[in-house]
C-alpha cells in the first residue's frame, strides 16, 4: 500500500514538472515575443511600415539612415528557396533509402551519421563553404566573377537542413501503415512503384511538415550566410540573383548589432527585423505542426 502510494506521488510530481516545464516554454516564447514587440515600435513613430518593408535601400549611416528591408527580405528568400532547391530531393532520396532501401546495419549507422549533420557548428560550414567550396566553385565555374554569392549560401544551408528534413521524413514513412506497402506489394506493384505511388502519398503531410521545418531552419541561419554570401545590399533579380552577393536579414542583425547606438533609428530597426523573422518562424513551425497532427488523424 505504501509502495503504491509513493508510486502515485512520483507520477504526480513528474507530471507537474512536465506541465511546468510546457508553461515556462510558452511563456519564454511570449516574453521573447514582447520583448523584440518593445525595441521595435520606436521605430514606426519614424517610419511607416511601407517604407521599412518595400524600401529599396538600407544604408543607416546615409545621411538620417536609409532602411529599406527590402534587400534583406529578397536576399533571404533566394538563399532559403535555393536551399529547399537543393535539400528536398537529396533529403527525400536519403529518407526513402534509410527507411525502405537500406539493409538493418547500414541503417542503424546511416541515421545518426545523418542526424550529426545537425550538431557541425554554422561557423564551420561557413568556413569550409569560404575557403573550399567557393573556391572551386568559382574556379570551375566560369559565369561567376566573386567567390562569395547567394548560391554558395544555399549549398551550405542546404546541407545544414538536410538532417532536419531526413530524420523527419523518415519517421513520417514509419508511421504510415505496413499494410498500406505490403497490400501494394500484394497487388503486384513493384518497390518502387509502392514507394512512390503507395508510401510517399500516405506520408504526404509529414514530409510537407518536414520541408517547412528545413524552411525555418535555413531562414533563421546566421553565421554561414554572413561568411558565404558577400553581404552587398542589393535587390537581386531573376536568376543571375543567385551567382551575385546579397545580404540577408540574419546576417544584417549579427553584423550591425554591434556598432547600432543603443536607442537609435538603427537600433530599433534591426530589432524590427528580429521580429519579422520570429514571425515568420513562429509562422512556419505552427503550420507544420497542424500539418503534422492532421496527418497523424488522417493514418488514424
């Protein structure tokens, strides 16, 4: 009796403690959110909304600072879609091999040579992306004038979402129903044709959710973007965009933090760019968790 009782204590307590724990990420969440809302308003008793994200121009220490994010907003589009470019079928390819192809010992060593991927630091896929892939890049390359340009920034982005992407993909494939692979097989579909018309249909939503994970993890990267990709502040257009410098909003936040004046025009601008990107990260894990738990009924 003493035995159980003590039993029902413990679950109780590491039940609060979980509840606790869930409460105080909600909460940091909320105070980070307020607390990036606070250092941004100033900004817009100067500027309107229209100015910041459609202006063409951000040079603050032209004259009263000239801050148009816009340059900032399309430099990190075209590093993040060109790392999706590049990710998605290599992750898909890895997922499908690791979770259908491979045999047992392969994949036991397979998944966690994957997932330690994610444990490389930024800085040093920024260095090998500066003084390597580059390098070559630009010396076999003959249409690309500088060894720093947004493609090189997606390469590496790209293989830095890679591990996100695999691991999540692949959990997808295991959570749909064997019955759905073997009733393929049974009805006389080869391997791969059960792989794609079969198991990757029936994993939709979560390699959606995966895709839009490996979204938020290119898009919030700092360190490598800011050593690979030039930082020109320019508009890039079409795809030669992609073989010029830019800069994104990352790499403008980590390299003008610093020198901004505590409480200036600049100060507060580039805490409005650490909101925008809260939000659209916020944005992205919450539509990838619905994807996720509408799936999850769907296979129920």
């Amino acid at each position: 009796m003493v035995k159980r009782r003590a039993t029902r204590v413990g679950e109780w307590i590491i039940e609060r403690l979980i509840q606790l724990s869930g409460m105080l990420g909600i909460i940091l969440v909320v105070l980070i959110f307020l607390f990036l809302l606070q250092n941004s308003l100033p900004i817009f008793k100067e500027r309107t909304l229209g100015e910041l994200v459609f202006g063409q121009r951000w040079s603050p220490t032209h004259g009263d600072g000239q801050f148009g994010m816009l340059p900032l907003l399309l430099g990190s589009l075209y590093v993040t879609v060109g790392a999706l470019v590049i990710a998605v079928p290599l992750a898909l390819a890895a997922s499908v091999f690791v979770a259908e192809i491979a045999p047992r010992r392969m994949r036991e060593f397979l998944k966690p040579a994957i997932e330690l991927l994610a444990a490389i630091p930024s800085v040093v896929f920024g260095f090998l992306g500066l003084l390597v892939v580059g390098p070559w890049i630009d010396a076999h390359v003959e249409i690309i004038k500088v060894g720093q340009f947004a493609a090189l920034g997606s390469v590496m982005l790209a293989f830095m979402a890679l591990p996100t992407i695999v691991s999540i993909c692949e959990d997808a494939f295991h959570n749909v129903p064997r019955e759905i692979f073997n009733s393929s097989l049974a009805l006389g579909a080869t391997r791969w044709q059960t792989i794609t018309r079969a198991l990757m249909p029936a994993a939709r939503s979560g390699i959606i959710a995966a895709i839009l994970l490996g979204l938020g993890r290119a898009i919030g990267e700092t360190m490598t973007v800011l050593m690979v990709t030039g930082n020109a502040q320019v508009i890039p257009k079409g795809l030669l965009g992609f073989l010029k410098p830019i800069r994104t909003m990352t790499a403008t936040i980590a390299a003008e933090m610093g020198e901004a004046a505590y409480g200036s025009t600049h100060f507060h601008t580039l805490f409005t760019i650490g909101l925008f990107l809260f939000i659209i990260t916020f944005a992205i894990n919450t539509i990838a968790d619905v994807i996720v738990r509408r799936g999850e009924k769907d296979i129920a």
